[in-house]
C-alpha cells in the first residue's frame, strides 16, 4: 500500500465522520432548539407574542448555524480519524503510522509497513456509520412535530398579539405621519410671521405633540381610534388656520416665498392626512361599528352589556326604542345613549356622528355617587357600578385618556361649529390643553 | 546450541521472533505463571527489576534459574536474612599475603551476577537492602574508594512473604519505587498444580536450551526503546499517572516521575512481545499494574474499606480509557 492510498482511507474516514459528527450534533441542535420553540410557544398560547413562530424559526436556525460553527472548529483531524480506525482492531498501528509517516527510521519504517498490511488485509472491519442514534433522532423528530402542532393552535393571546401588532403598525405610521408635521412647522420662518400666527403655530405644534404622546399610550384599539378622530379634527381645525395664514399672507404679502411655500404644503399635507385619517377609519372602523350596532341590537334589547356599545343600545332601548341602536349602525350608540339618558330623541341624531365611544355616561343626578371613584388629578380611570331595579349592570372600563379625548373632541366640534359664546374657544383650548 | 544469529542483533522483526521463543522457552520450565513470565520478559527487556510478592514455593527460584539459562545468564541467589551485612551481598576487600607480602584484594560478592534472586528482601536490615538498592539503581558496587561495575545485563527479581511481618523490615516508598514491577504471585490452579507436580516431580526434566545471550538481550533493549508511540497514547499514559496525584480519598501518595518512564518502557517492551512496533492502549494498561501498584500509597480510606491499590488503579484506567474512547 502505498501512502497516498493510506491517507485516502484515512481522509475517507475523517469524512465519514464528520458527516456523522454534524448530523449527531444537528440532532441535539434541533431537539435543543424545538425544546425552546416549544416554550415559545406554549408561552404565545397565555401572552401575546406576535413574533413567536419567528423566535421559534431563529432558536432552529441558531442551532444548525451554532452545529456549523462547532463543526468548522472542532471538525475531525486525521489524527482522530486514524484514532477511530484504530478501534477497530488494529491497535493504535494506523494513529502510529499516520504521526510518524514522513519519519526515517528502521521501526518506524517496519510500523509503517505492518500498519498499511493490516490496514490492507482488514480494511472490511472498518465500518463509520452516519446516522445519529436512533433515540436521538426520534426524539428530535417528535419536538418538531410538537413544535409545528403549538405554532397551528389558535389562541385568544395569539389573536390578541395580532391585533397588538397591527396597533403598532398603525401607530408608528401615524406618529411618523404627526413629527413629519413637527418638523415642517419648526422649519418654518417664524421670524417671518405676526406674533399672533406664531402663537396659533404652536398651539398647533403643542397640539401635534399631544396626539403624538396619545398615539404612543395607545394600547387598544379603542384608544387608537380615540386619538386618530382627534387628530382628524386637529388637522381639519389646523388647516383651515393655516388658510387664514395664507389669507393674511395674500393680504398681507409680508412673507418671504418659501415660508409661504410651506406654509401651503403642510395646509396640503394636513387636508391629505385628514382626508387618508377619514376614509381609513371609515372603510375599516366604520364597519366594525356598523356590524357592532346591527349585531348587538339583539343583545341590547335582552339587556345584555358585554360593552359600551351594548350599554348605550340598552339605555338608548331603554328611554327612546331601537332609534339609538339602528343609529349605531352608521357610526356606534355611544352617542346616542350618552344623550339618551337625558333626551331620548336625540338618539338618532347623534348615533350618525362617525365617533364611536365605549364609557360609560354617568346621568347627573348619581354622578356624585360614592360608587363612582378617581378624579382627573392623578389621570386614574373610574370604575362605576350600579344596581337598578333589581339587575345589576356594570359600565365598561374607559381609560381616562379616552374619556378626555372624547370631550375634548367634543368641545373642539363645538367650537367649529360656533356653539360657544366668543372669546371662550381659547379658554376652552386651553382646559382641554391642561390634561395633555 | 547456539541459536542466535548475531548478524541480525538489529532487525527488529528477528529479534521480537527470539524474544518470544526465549518466552515460550521459559514457559517448557515454569508451569502455569504465564502472566508472571510474561512481566519478568518485559522487566528484562527494559533493564528493570522486579519484586514479587507471594508464598513461597510458587516457583521463584526455578523461574530466575531456567531465565538464566534461556538467556545464557550468570545467577545467584541471596537469601535475606536480619544478619546479612552489606558486604555478604556486594564482596568485600581481603588481606592477600603473597611472596611481594601483603595486599588488598576484592572479593566480589554474589552481586557480581547477570541475575540476582533476592529472596525475602524484607527480612533484611534497611543498610544491606541499601547496598543492594544501589546497586540495582546504578549499576555498580563502591567499597572502599572503589566502584565497581556490574555485569550487563544486570537483573534483580527480590521477593517478599505478604504474611509474615514479624522480623522484617518493610521496604520504604522511596526504594520501592526503584523495582519497576511488583508482580503478585497468586497460587496456582488445581490443573496448573498438577502440572507442576508432574513436571518436578517426574523422572524426566524438561531440557531447557539456551535462546540467547547477554549481547542479544542488550540489542533487543536498544530496539524496545526506540518504539514509537502515538501523541494520543503517550497523554494517555501520563494522564493515568497525573490521576494518581489527583485528590482522591483513597490515594495517600501518587506515583513518582519514574512510574511514568516504567510505564512507557513497559508498554513498549510488551508491544515487542507481541511483534508489533506501536503501542497501544491496551499495552499501557496491562502495565499500568505491576508498575503502579507498589508506587501508589493507599489512603485511611482506601484501607478502612479494603480497597486494593489494584482496584484502585482499575478506577483510574477506567475513567481516563472512557475519555480517549471519544477521540
């Protein structure tokens, strides 16, 4: 036998394995890392996790790269391969003859020699198997089986963690959306401007920023669609002051052409955003509550209360008919119960107006009630409870952020629509600015 | 009859081919100590020295006897007793008178031999186990102002009673460590008895014939030692006895640098045996015991629960051969 077939075997059997190396470790990867996944995503089923078969994929993959990365630097040496041979009975001569094969020497010669004639006359007892352990790979092989099964099994935390995750979505669009405008307000040359349009910039500016800081507690929808219609109203009250700017520009023409210029991009921009705000929550909110209030008509004549919207068809059912839930359909009976319980024909009327609310509202006369608790000091949302009649019923949770953004919005529409005596807009502004 | 082909003292292949006939021919002389043979060859073929602990009358004068004439060897055999003085064993300077007048002469003592049989070492006053100590180490004899070189090769196979403690005086650590080998002898099977009887007891001896000589056993040590040995073996081999110095309850004392150069030395010669020039695994561990059983000191734990040093050594190999069967 000559050397150059002596370290063939030798390399063959290095191969060998190192095949076998990496699906023996492969194996315990994998049925390491499904271990994790399988804990992912038994989490996933009790915690919103949105990425869980993600973090499921990566633990698999970090196991085959880190069986890779183990196998580049702790591969086989033809040493060891020499040394696996040898275990098959011929009693540590080809480890021998491999170290001292460029060696001189009457017996390292004849080891040599005896080692490649053993090796030649029993090479057949040489066997490397590739496969990993059958217990190994049937374990490994039923975790992934578990793992696929956890990630197909629906959750109401994996629901959850989808609706959380396209809150986020929206949310980071429209906090990108409101520092764009931020931004395109601090550019513009306020030196340029009255002292008056300056005032009315920031207010704008530090109304901007209150939608933003709202957008970023958002943590339901609810409160996300809360704080978008505010936002709508903002940009629609924004733009038309930034139309009397323009006006008073024209007017005026004491500005140089590029503040002008921005001035009527973000007027653009802002009846853009507001027209893109508005049909969104339209085509997608809008039908939700179309469906809650035709849905929920059923249960609010029965009197159940699952949630704002039921409650307020219940009341509205209550004083003034099915005028208040058909009234949902279009927009919800938030409106229409929050007046109905004081005038029961206004339950129509307001259940149009496209802004749908889910608290609890609180008739005058129990609104003083010890069962009513929080105050707006320490912005704590209030827990209301009542008996009537004999039946107990328990108003809908409503963040304190949302129930000030609902009047808020309120006291904006009405200040739009010229309800209020003259000179007290500013005053009003400036109340509702005090809760941001 | 000369056998040996002194033209051929350095081809490995012939040499390991006289060696185990010289085995086979001492096993025609010694009935049933395949194994005890086996370690005394492979002493020899490294220059160590053996102690063997046993009953007397398994055999040990017979086995040193019919060494010496397989391998055409002088030999004596000093039995050890509380009164031997050193100069009994190494000789002695006499007054010799003669027509010039009187003179110093050294008379050479019974040390002067290819093979010594040390019966009973530890019967012996530590000062003459000293001289006799020396002399294995170093190989020479100093009286007077003089030393003395010993004959090559020079072998001593010392035995002592396991039973008797009364009167003796045990070896120290420190001159055990200078025996390669402690080779238990165990008593011989009814079958083995048997053919014992008939051999000794028959009206014909068995003819045992001269194998080799000094010069051959000599030329068979140069080859023994230029064995190679794979990396993987050789740390093996040390890993076992850096074990011995690892704390274990059952170890008082691990073994010395020189266990570690037994051990390669043995290993190699056991290869040779075989006819074959690597070393295995399996050649440390076979001689992992007789050289590692009397340089190992069992602890109070080891005692207290009748562990034997070879048990002992059993745990080591184990331990460290699970480790290299992962290679």
């Amino acid at each position: 036998m000559e050397k150059k077939e002596f370290l063939k075997i030798i390399q063959t059997c290095r191969r060998r394995m190192n095949i076998a190396q990496f699906l023996e470790k492969s194996a315990t990867a994998l049925s390491i890392s499904a271990g994790v996944g399988i804990l992912f995503q038994a989490v996933a089923l009790l915690v919103p996790l949105y990425y869980v078969n993600i973090y499921s994929g990566l633990a698999l993959i970090l196991g085959e790269v880190s069986v890779f990365i183990v196998m580049v630097i702790k591969r086989t040496t033809m040493e060891q391969a020499a040394f696996k041979m040898d275990r098959f009975g011929f009693e540590e001569r080809i480890a021998t003859a491999y170290e001292n094969l460029d060696k001189e020497g009457t017996l390292v010669g004849l080891q040599r020699e005896d080692a490649m004639k053993a090796l030649q006359a029993h090479r057949d007892r040489i066997r490397i198997s590739i496969w990993p352990s059958w217990k190994k790979a049937i374990l490994c092989f039923s975790l992934l089986i578990l793992l696929v099964g956890l990630s197909l099994i629906p959750s109401v935390a994996k629901d959850r963690a989808k609706e959380l995750y396209s809150l986020k979505g929206e949310v980071k669009e429209k906090e990108e959306e409101i520092e764009e405008m931020l931004e395109a307000l601090e550019q513009l040359q306020q030196e340029e401007l009255t002292e008056k349009q300056q005032e009315a910039l920031n207010d704008m500016a530090q109304s901007l920023e209150a939608s933003l800081s709202e957008y970023q507690q958002a943590v339901s929808q609810e409160m996300l669609e809360a704080a978008s219609q505010k936002l709508n109203y903002k940009y629609q009250d924004m733009s038309g002051q930034l139309s009397e700017i323009m006006q008073e520009i024209q007017d005026g023409a004491n500005l140089s052409l590029a503040t002008a210029d921005a001035l009527k991009a973000m007027e653009d921009r802002m009846k853009h955003s507001q027209g893109n705000g508005v049909n969104k929550e339209q085509g997608s909110s809008g039908e939700e509550n179309g469906k809650d209030g035709s849905g929920r008509q059923g249960q609010d004549g029965d009197g159940n209360s699952d949630n704002g919207n039921g409650q307020e068809g219940q009341n509205g059912d209550g004083n003034s008919g099915n005028g208040n839930g058909q009234g949902s359909q279009g927009g919800n009976g938030q409106h229409g119960n929050g007046d109905a319980g004081n005038a029961p024909g206004n339950g129509a009327g307001n259940g149009s107006v496209n802004s749908p609310h889910d608290y609890v509202s609180v008739p005058n006369e129990i609104a003083d009630s010890e069962n009513l608790t929080g105050n707006a000091a320490n912005h704590d949302t209030s827990e209301y409870f009542r008996a009537q009649n004999g039946l107990s019923w328990e108003g809908t949770h409503t963040s304190y952020d949302a129930v000030i953004g609902s009047y808020e919005q309120n006291a904006y529409e009405g200040i739009a629509a010229g309800r209020y005596p003259s000179g007290m807009e500013e005053i009003i502004k400036e109340y509702f600015a005090s809760f941001n | 009859m000369e056998t040996l082909d002194r033209s051929r003292l350095q081809d490995p292949v012939y040499m390991a081919q006289q060696i185990a006939a010289c085995e086979k021919e001492i096993q025609k002389g010694i009935i049933g100590q395949g194994g005890i043979i086996r370690q005394v060859m492979l002493a020899m073929l490294t220059g160590g020295n053996v102690l063997l602990e046993g009953m007397p009358g398994l055999g040990k004068t017979r086995l040193v006897s019919t060494i010496g004439r397989v391998f055409d060897l002088s030999f004596k055999r000093i039995q050890f007793t509380p009164d031997l003085m050193p100069s009994d064993v190494t000789g002695t300077n006499i007054i010799i008178k003669n027509e010039q007048g009187s003179s110093f002469s050294f008379e050479r003592g019974p040390i002067f031999s290819n093979l010594i049989l040390a019966d009973e070492i530890n019967r012996a006053t530590p000062k003459t186990q000293s001289a006799l100590l020396e002399a294995m180490q170093e190989h020479t004899v100093t009286v007077g102002n003089d030393s003395h070189a010993l004959k090559e090769p020079f072998f001593v196979l010392a035995t002592q009673n396991p039973i008797e403690n009364e009167g003796t005086y045990p070896l120290p650590e420190a001159q055990l460590d200078r025996f390669m080998f402690k080779i238990l002898v165990r008593f011989p099977s009814k079958e083995e008895l048997k053919g014992i009887v008939a051999l000794t007891e028959g009206s014909e001896a068995p003819v045992i014939e001269k194998q080799m000589d000094g010069e051959g056993l000599l030329a068979a040590r140069t080859l023994v030692n230029q064995i190679p040995i794979a990396d993987a073996v050789m740390n093996y081999l040390l890993e076992i006895v850096m074990e011995t110095h690892a704390p274990n309850p059952y170890i008082r004392e691990g073994a010395s640098p020189r266990a570690a150069q037994s051990l390669i030395r043995a290993a190699r010669a056991k290869a040779f045996l075989e006819g074959r020039f690597n070393v295995s695994f399996q050649d440390v561990k076979e001689a992992a015991y007789p050289v590692l059983r009397h340089r190992i000191i069992a602890g109070f734990d080891a005692i207290s629960k009748g562990i034997t040093e070879d048990e002992i050594i059993k745990n080591i190999l184990d331990a460290k051969s699970a480790l290299f069967e992962k290679i």
